[in-house]
C-alpha cells in the first residue's frame, strides 16, 4: 500500500538543492511547517526563490532563512514586520516581487490545476499592472496573471494518513491547502498520523493524490 | 479636541453594520470592531485568511494561535463558523461576496479614492500590500476606519491623495476617531460628529471641502449615538 510517512523534517526535505523554488504555507505561524526551517538550514542549500505570504517574525520562521543568507528572491504579499527580511531587501540582498495576497494564491492555484494563468480585475491601474498583459472581458478591463510552482511545497496540516490524505487546524489551513496542488515534491507537517480509513472522506481538504511526504510536528 | 479611542470607534463602526451583512474587517483598527458586534445584529464576520463568523478576542490564557485573524490576532469562531483556504477566501472577497469591507488607510480622497498600502518608497521600509486591493476590487461597499489626522496632525481625508493609490473612487464611508463622513455625488457630507467637536475644528483637519448633514447626529465620547 502507498506509504509516504517520512521518519523527520529532514527526510521530507530531501533532495531540495541550490536555486530552487520553495512555497512554504503560512499565515503569520499559523500554517508554517516549522519543522523544516531547520531541516532546509541544515542541507546548506542556498540561493533559494520563496513563495509565502509573509516574509517571517521573529520566531522559528522565514526569518532565519533570511539571516542566514539563504534566499535569493521572495514573492510575497505582505513581508512587513519582518526584521531579518528588512535587512537583506535594504541592503539589496535579496530580491521582492510583491503580489496582491487574493492574486498570490490564485497563481499558486493555476499553477497546480494545470492553467496557463488567470484574468484578474485586481491591480488593473496600479503599479501592479505594470508589465502585464491588459485584457478586456465585456467592457471590463482585466491583467494577465501567470501560475506559480515550486520545487517543494512545505505547509502544516492538523492529520494525515499514510496515504498522504490531509486535514488542517482552524485558520491554519489558509495558503496551505493550495500550495499543496502546486510543487513538484509537497511535503506535509502534522499533529497526527492516524490509521488509513479511519478520516472522514467528506472532511478530507488535500487527497493524497498531491501529496508526496508526510512527518510528525516534534513536540515544541 | 478629545477624540474617540480605538474600542469607541470600533462600537461606533460595529454600530453601523448592516444587519445580516456579510462584512470583512481589515487589518488594525478594523479588526477590534469583531469585539463590540452585538450578537443579535446577525452580521457575519469574514477575514482574509479563511473564516467566517468571527466571534471577539478570547480571554486571556485561552489564545489558539491556529484561530487568528488578518492582524494574526488570537479570535474566536462563532457558532456556524466556516474555514477554508485562501483561494476560496478571495473568492469571496474579489467575487463581490462580501457586503462591506472596513479597511484601514493613510489618505482618503473627496471622490473615495483609496490609499491604504505601504510602498515602502518611504524612510526605507518594507512594502506591503495584503489584501486590501482584493477587497477594493471586489466588495460592495468599501468603508474606511482611521484616525482623523496622522500623528504630525496632518489631515488624512484629502482633495487628492499623495499616496499611491490602492483604489480609485471605491470608498462611501469614512469612520474617523471625530465623525462619520459620507462620500456622495455631491461632496463629503458629515452625517455624524464628535459631541465635543463642531464642523469649524473638523474643517481645519480636514483637506477637502465639508457639507454638514441636514440631520447631523452627534457620536457620544463612548462612540455610541444617542445612547446606542
């Protein structure tokens, strides 16, 4: 039977190598796999692109990533009150490419359904429009925006199978249930492990079918 | 001139929900109108990151860091409440879903253009931008809740925004921390006002030409009116 239970954060991270794109899930630390920080700082691997949210606290977050030195470019709805970030963006260390939060998880979505981007009416006017694509729909002006994948999605659930069948906690399910359809390896941070079948199929939010690894959060 | 506190403007703003409204609170000061809804307004709180029927802050000690809202704040989940995921969420937002969005801004203008996020252009901060621009894309009515003037005292409702704009022409509502402003064809229109304050000192902080309401009501220190 599929088995994707992996032993540790370190092993769901296997493989991720220099220059690669990462979406980690997350709102604020509700949703962040915080498992892999450490793991992904402890391959050495570097010049990474990051697709999230936010850009990191203060805590075990993005924020080391950023101290480290690790990340190359992130594109990010809202990297505010993120000291670590702040420091490498001003002395022009690392890259931003700031999306409209709504239009961020909406790439990430064409992204791992297979289309070639979305028409959006957000930004239409702004600096946000600037360098896309303008298309009109029945008198009303829209953007081209493009997907987004990864390399590896990291996101946080609540219960997961062997399968790789997920639940998630509350708010914490926000960007995660998404970036889960969207990377080539999508590893899975969670509470609980618990015997296959015995999950609600109606309450099931990621069917194991984009599912790649799941470990168990370590006791904080 | 006194002015009304954060929780005194947030009831003032909880008072004016429309009852049965579907209504997103914004990040900051719009967040903590969730703690001065009255339950039996039947207003359905919705926030960006994946919930709807937001109840107000827990007490203390009883903080889920799971259950927060789009300030990352601690919240509770009313009965009926919903959680999904943020492409759904903005589904709602950007799909014309939501009644009322109540945002914070830096500068309103007299025809309701929007500037609410931070370019970061700046004194070298970080840009940020969220979810507002979702929301003032997508929402019915957009309402604006900040304080008067910034804290060098200058005027934030205004002819023409400096700020890059997030929204041309979205807001009919301004809360502020001294009146209610409505945003009509004919100008900015002073429905309601300070009990301690008169339409000449909210002239001199304001940027833009004011119209006192034939019926001007009057906002209580404690941000309710006549007694609500």
């Amino acid at each position: 039977m599929r088995n994707v239970v992996v032993e540790n954060a370190r092993e769901a991270v296997a493989g991720i190598k220099d220059g690669d794109t990462v979406m980690m899930g997350g709102f604020g630390g509700a949703g962040l796999p915080t498992g892999v920080i450490e793991a992904v700082l402890d391959t050495g691997v570097r010049e990474l692109t990051i697709i999230s949210n936010n850009a990191g606290a203060s805590g075990p977050d993005l924020s080391l990533w950023f101290a480290a030195g690790i990340v190359r470019k992130i594109i990010c709805s809202y990297p505010r009150n993120a000291e670590a970030f702040a420091q490498r963006y001003r002395a022009g260390e690392v890259e931003l490419e700031l999306v409209p939060q709504g239009t961020l998880v909406e790439r990430i979505r064409a992204g791992g359904a297979g289309l070639g981007g979305f028409l959006s009416p957000v930004g239409v006017g702004t600096v946000f429009a600037e360098g896309k694509r303008a298309i009109d729909v029945d008198g009303r002006g829209y953007i081209l925006e493009l997907p987004l994948r990864a390399d590896f999605s990291f996101v946080k659930g609540r219960q997961a199978d062997a399968l790789g069948n997920v639940t998630y906690n509350k708010t914490a399910r926000n960007h995660c249930a998404v970036m889960a359809t969207a990377a080539t390896t999508v590893a899975v941070e969670v509470d609980e492990i618990v015997e296959v079948g015995t999950m609600d199929p109606e309450a099931i939010v990621t069917p194991c079918i984009f599912v790649d690894r799941v470990y168990m959060r370590k006791p904080q | 001139m006194s002015s009304l506190s954060r929780d005194a403007l947030a009831r003032l703003v909880a008072a004016h929900l429309p009852q049965q409204g579907f209504v997103n609170l914004g990040i900051g000061a719009p967040s903590h109108v969730a703690d001065h809804l009255q339950p039996d307004s039947g207003v359905i709180l919705h926030s960006e990151n994946g919930i709807l029927n937001i109840g107000p802050r827990p007490p203390q000690g009883e903080e889920d860091w799971d259950l927060i809202n789009a300030s990352k704040i601690p919240i509770t989940a009313r009965p009926g409440c919903s959680y999904f995921d943020s492409s759904l969420s903005f589904a709602m937002m950007r799909g014309g879903h939501i009644d009322v969005a109540i945002l914070g801004a830096f500068q309103v203008s007299q025809s309701g253009d929007l500037a609410n996020w931070s370019t970061g252009e700046r004194n070298g901060s970080v840009p940020g931008i969220g979810g507002a621009i979702d929301l003032a894309v997508g929402a019915k009515s957009i309402w604006v809740m900040m304080e008067h003037t910034t804290r060098d005292k200058a005027p934030r409702i205004v002819d023409r925004c400096t700020y890059p704009l997030t929204a041309a022409g979205v807001v009919s509502r301004i809360f502020t921390d001294l009146a209610i402003i409505d945003i009509t064809p004919d100008g900015l229109v002073v429905d309601a006002l300070l009990e301690s304050a008169s339409i000449e000192t909210l002239k001199v902080v304001t940027a833009a030409p004011l119209i006192a309401s034939g019926s001007m009501r009057t906002i209580g220190l404690d941000g309710t009116i006549g007694g609500i």
